[in-house]
C-alpha cells in the first residue's frame, strides 16, 4: 500500500515522463515512417494512372528488353544511344499497356489463353518469326517446337541445372514474345473496339469513291498574303485575345519544359597534340608490318577495335574501315589514315581474306566430366561412335540433350569483345567444316564436339588486325582551356554578364527551348545528367555550376532563363503571342483582299486586280490542292473546286493557308475506276481503324504520366 500511495503521490510526474516516452516512441516511428517514405520516394523513377514505378521494376523491364536484343541481333555491347533508346521504348512501353490495361479492365476486356493459342497455332505473327522455333521448311512459326523446347527446358531444370542455364536466355526471350503478344492482341482488341463506334455503309462508301475518283481541273487566280506589307495590317490587342482563344488547344503543353541560355565550350587537341599522335602512329604502323601476330600490338595501343583473329564479314568493322579492305592486298599494312568523322586516326593490317559462310546450320552435343581428363576421354569415345556412324541426336540424348539443328550467323560472335584459343577453334570450325563434317574441340570445362549440317550465304570474310584511336588532346591543352572556362564562369555570375561577356572570352551564348526532362542530354551533349538534375530543380535567373561533360571534352555552363508550365501556353509566351500575331495578321490581309474581290465574275477581272493565274490539273476532294504560286497545301480550295460546276466561276472568294484564291472550273471528269461497295466500306473502316488510333494520345494526356528518368538515368 505504501508503494501504491507514492506512486499516487508522483501521479502527476508520472503522467508527464510516461507522456513524453509516449510522445518519444510516436516520433521515432514518425521519423521512421518519413524516413521510409522518403526512401521509398527517392526510388520512384515515374507515375501512371497513380501508380508509383520504382527504378528497380524499371530496370528489370530495361534488362529484359536488352536480353531480348542480344537474342535476336547477337549485339553485346551497346553505345550511350543505343542505352538511352532501349530505355526509351521500355518506358514508353510500359505507359502504352498500363493504360491499355486500365481501360481494358473498366470494360472487362481480355486476351483469353484460347486467343493466345489461337495465335501460335497461326504462326503467322511477325514476332513469332523473329524467334528461334520457326519450322526452316515452312518459314513459319512451329508451336510444336516451342512446346519441346518449354517440357526439355522444365526437365533440365532438375536433370541437368547447367545446361538449363544456356537455355535460360532462350526461355527469357519467349516469357517476353509471350507477354508483348498478350499486351499488343490487348490493344488491338480495345482499338478495335474504339473503330467499332464508326460504321460504314454503301452510301457513304460511294461518297468516299466520289472524293477519290472525281477530277477538276481549273484557272485559278492567287492572291499571296505576302504581297501585303505586315506594317499595312494591326493587330489589337484584343484581337490577339480573340485569336488566342480560338487557337488555344493549338498550345497545350502536356509536361514542363524549360528554356535555357548556355556556353558550351569543346575541348579540341592542339597542334602539338597532333604532332604527338602522329608520331606515335607512324611507331604502330612499323610494328604492325614486322608483326608475326598483330594480337599484342593491337592490345598495347589500347584500340577501339580488339583483334580476334578470327575472319568477319565487312559488318563487323566500323564503315570506315569496311570501305578500304577491299583495296588492301593480303598482308600489307595500311595508314595512318584520318577519319574526320569519327575524330580517329587508323591503321589496317589484312590478314586473310576468303570467302565464308554467312550463315551456318550446326548440332552439338557438350561433354563434362568430373576432370578434363574425364571428358576428354568420353569427348574421344563420342566422336569415335559419331564417324562409325551412330545416330548424332541419339548420342545427344544419352548426355541429356537434344542434338537437334540450330543455324548460327556471323553476326552471333563477330563483335566479341575478346576471343580465347577454344572459342577461336570453334568459330573456325563453323567457317571451314564441310557439311556433315565432325570435330571435337577442347573447352575451358570440357569438350564440344561439332557436326556442320549446312552452310549458306557465301561472303567475303577478313581477317583484320586495326589500330583505332581518338585524336585527343593532351592533359595540358585541357587544362589550360579549363581554367579559362572556369575564370568566365566565376567573373560572370549572372545572364547579363555572361552574354555581355562570353565574346571577350572567344565563347559564343546559345539558346535551347522547351527542354523537357524526358531528354537524355543538355545541349546535346553527352553525359549531362548532373546538369539535367540542376536544369530541374532551379530558378529562373539562377546560373549552373561548371559541368565537365561530353566525352571529357566539353565545358558546359548553364542560365535557365524560363519555365513553361504544364497546361496551355498562355499569350504572355513571346512565341505564342508571334504565332497568334501571324494568324491575326494573315485573317487581316484576307480580308483586305476579299474587299479588293468584290464584284470579281471571272479569271481576266480577277487577274486585273493583280492575281497570278496558273492552272490546277486533277483536283480532287480528298486530297489538298498545293499551289506554286503560293508554295502552300490549301485543302479549302480543294472542296471548293470539287463542289463548283463544269465552267462555273468561284460564287465567292476562298481562304487559304497563303492566300486568298478565285477560280473558274474548266472540266471534269471521273477516273475509270469500277466502283465496288465493299471495298471502299473496307477503307473506311481501316481509316476509322487509323484515326482511333490517335485515342491513346488523349489516354495519354489523362493519366498524369510523370516521368523521373532523368533523376536515374
């Protein structure tokens, strides 16, 4: 009781100190769940129809893609652009069937595995085509062959792990056909859909003939905009407003973009730097001609282009390069030769030249064993049992695989990086076997032995040994231009200064508009995303930080000068209020014309107020007449000719593009073209097909996509 009564005594502290413990734990979860959010936040590279896209799914997409890539074009490695490209059509991509899917799933719109199968079975669709089971007979897709290959894919996984991790990058490629299948027979079905809405008939389709097939020619007579002086015509105010109004959706801006002022300075070699380059150039071109095996001098120059030693065709080569074997003799060197688009000096050694197969139809069966000697041993007893005549696919299957045929192309292993002895072996294998031919060949871990079945598509293949190199300036001509750089940009700390001054520095100011965060570089130039991440997040008037970018060759300063918000461009924009000016303008002078016209009944009277008369040949409703005189596409006209009588004259004047126009119709007449109701229904029913199209530009605009990439990227 006593320890109850001063606990009671303390009652009030008591409450306090277990309040702010209270207080402490809701804070720290607090800091925690911010903490998290804000982590969770950092990670988000986008946003579409409210959904959050996180850069690790992103980048799961994006090695997907570049998976499937390396499957159907043999490229390992890939350029700046090439990266930037791939993740380009991953996001827009995904934003295209994320939308689709929502709007599919409000209308209980789906792909059913019966339609999928429907599909395989065909075989007919392209992307089935570009896969590797498609029957070499029939040139069409074999579903047969993918079931055989998903059932021995699902066995090797636990029958043989090591060989299921070869077809692993096989089996990836098909999850994405499969998934981009369902995805695109998704979007057909809901574009379908939308084309449903507008139906055909054959009163319509007669009229679609009629636009198409009825021909006038005509006098016409052109009255140029441009013979009226813009200083003869005012625009108000209000009229701009007015105009504005009417033109407004011509403005609409569906993300932020931003307007910059900028110095871009390139770091280029000095003449001494050149002196240097050549002199060490004309030291390879010595080695390359003494060289037994060009292999180490091409590895100690540090070339763009690696030696392999194996023979390529010309597409292995950059064009370059490509366009001068041709005239190189076997075994001669030569160079250095300056190639000024690409900034590089070369030098060519031809090995060997012959003629190749391009494309070669091969089956193998891989042998391992507990030691190198254990599959030696077992490689030596197959390929004895293979020339005495056994059944190859039979052997194959007793080691767990197929056997079965596969052709592969140049292209599959003639950009390698690198090349070891055993890989050398087995593309020499693949160009010099005769069909039916056998070969073992000793790997790294085991052995291969190789039988040929075909070859096709004789090429010219090299052997080519080249020494590739930028011509690059020196450590002291960069650091001279830098400090330069460096000392404009500390001395001149606002945009006034920086174009007053850039000159005095022998820099020139540039401009760039409506940049928008979805770019890759800043200026066009590479390796910017530092300044695109500052472009984004600053003020109007605010000055960049030096950025040292491109290929380490460019010195880049930035002022963000405006930001054009999401939204429509308001009048206040100097380009809007321009355009809306130059329209306001051009309805001015048609109306100055139109007045001068009045009264105008035919071609001489019209010329006498100054016209230009020429003659329009085979005019049609359905497609704009373009006019020399004028140097303008005018679909106005078009529908005035096509409506006015044989040897009428225009009732009335008409506005166009560039001008105002009369005209008399001189004759018309109708194609010899039979009329055939389905077919032109048919039509109409493709251009539904096309103009629906454009519905997902508006699904666009509605599902507040936002887009990060930069920020990673």
């Amino acid at each position: 009781m006593a320890a109850l009564g001063k606990i009671r005594s303390k009652g009030a502290l008591l409450v306090g100190v277990i309040g702010l413990a209270l207080f402490a734990f809701i804070a720290e979860e607090a800091f925690r769940s911010c903490d998290s959010t804000k982590a969770e936040s950092s990670q988000q590279i986008g946003e579409v129809l409210g959904k959050k896209v996180n850069v690790q799914e992103f980048q799961a997409l994006v090695d997907e893609y570049t998976n499937v890539i390396k499957v159907t074009q043999g490229n390992e490695n890939f350029t700046d652009e090439q990266h930037n490209q791939i993740k380009d059509m991953v996001w827009q991509t995904y934003v295209q069937n994320r939308i689709v899917a929502d709007e599919a799933e409000k209308i209980g719109l789906t792909v059913t595995d019966a339609e999928m199968q429907d599909i395989l079975n065909k075989g007919t669709n392209p992307m089935l085509l570009q896969t590797p089971f498609v029957n070499q007979q029939t040139g069409r897709f074999d579903a047969n062959q993918l079931k055989k290959f998903l059932a021995e894919y699902k066995t090797m996984q636990t029958s043989n792990p090591q060989m299921a991790e070869q077809y692993q990058a096989i089996y990836k490629f098909w999850m994405f056909i499969e998934k981009t299948l369902r995805n695109e027979l998704l979007a057909q079905k809901l574009q379908v859909l939308f084309a449903g809405s507008t139906l055909s008939n054959q009163v319509s389709a007669k009229l679609a003939f009629n636009d198409e097939n009825q021909e006038s020619d005509a006098q016409l007579v052109s009255f140029a905009y441009s013979t009226i002086n813009d200083k003869d015509v005012e625009a108000t105010e209000s009229e701009l407003k007015a105009k504005y109004e009417q033109l407004k959706l011509r403005f609409a801006q569906s993300v932020e973009s931003r307007d910059i002022k900028f110095v871009d300075f390139q770091v280029l070699p000095s003449t001494a730097d050149r002196t240097a380059l050549n002199k060490t150039f004309a030291a390879y071109t010595e080695e390359m001609k003494n060289a037994a095996d060009p292999a180490e001098v091409v590895r100690k120059s540090v070339s763009l282009i690696p030696y392999l030693g194996i023979p390529q065709t010309k597409e292995a080569f950059p064009i370059d390069i490509a366009e001068k074997l041709d005239s190189i003799a076997v075994g001669s060197v030569m160079g250095p030769v300056e190639n000024k688009i690409d900034n590089t000096l070369n030098v060519i050694r031809l090995m060997a030249k012959a003629q190749m197969p391009d494309s070669v139809e091969v089956r193998a069966i891989q042998v391992v064993g507990a030691t190198q000697e254990a599959a030696n041993k077992s490689a030596d007893s197959i390929y004895t049992a293979l020339q005495a005549g056994a059944d190859f696919e039979t052997v194959a299957k007793k080691y767990s695989q197929t056997g079965e045929k596969a052709w592969i192309t140049s292209a599959q292993y003639q950009n390698a990086p690198s090349m070891d002895k055993s890989m050398k072996a087995y593309v020499e294998a693949l160009n010099t076997l005769a069909v039916n031919e056998i070969k073992k060949i000793e790997m790294p871990q085991g052995s291969i032995i190789l039988q040929v079945t075909d070859r096709k598509a004789m090429k010219d293949k090299y052997t080519v040994a080249v020494i590739k190199k930028t011509i690059d300036f020196s450590k002291d001509t960069y650091s001279a231009a830098f400090n330069k750089f460096s000392q404009f940009v500390s001395e001149n700390q606002t945009l006034d200064a920086m174009e007053k001054n850039a000159a005095k520095y022998g820099f020139k100011m540039q401009e760039r508009q409506n940049i928008v965060n979805s770019e890759h570089y800043v200026a066009n130039v590479r390796g910017t995303r530092d300044a695109m991440k500052w472009l984004f997040d600053a003020e109007v008037g605010e000055i960049s930080p030096l950025y040292e970018c491109g290929n380490n060759d460019h010195l880049l300063v930035l002022a963000l000068t405006k930001v054009n918000d999401k939204g429509f461009r308001s009048l206040d924009d100097v380009r809007v209020k321009e355009y809306v000016r130059q329209e306001v303008l051009k309805d001015k002078k048609a109306e100055k014309l139109v007045a001068k016209l009045n009264g105008v009944n035919s071609v001489n009277a019209a010329k006498a107020k100054g016209g230009k008369v020429s003659e329009v040949k085979q005019v049609t409703f359905a497609a704009p007449v373009f006019v020399q005189e004028t140097g303008a596409s005018e679909p106005a006209l078009s529908g005035a000719i096509s409506s006015t009588a044989k040897g009428k004259f225009s009732a009335v004047p008409v506005k166009g593009n560039a001008g105002v126009y009369m005209f008399q119709v001189q004759n018309k007449t109708t194609r010899p073209v039979k009329f055939d109701a389905k077919e032109y229904e048919q039509k109409q029913i493709q251009n539904a097909l096309r103009y629906t199209s454009n519905f997902m530009n508006e699904l666009y605009f509605k599902a507040n996509v936002v887009d990060n990439r930069y920020l990673f990227f």
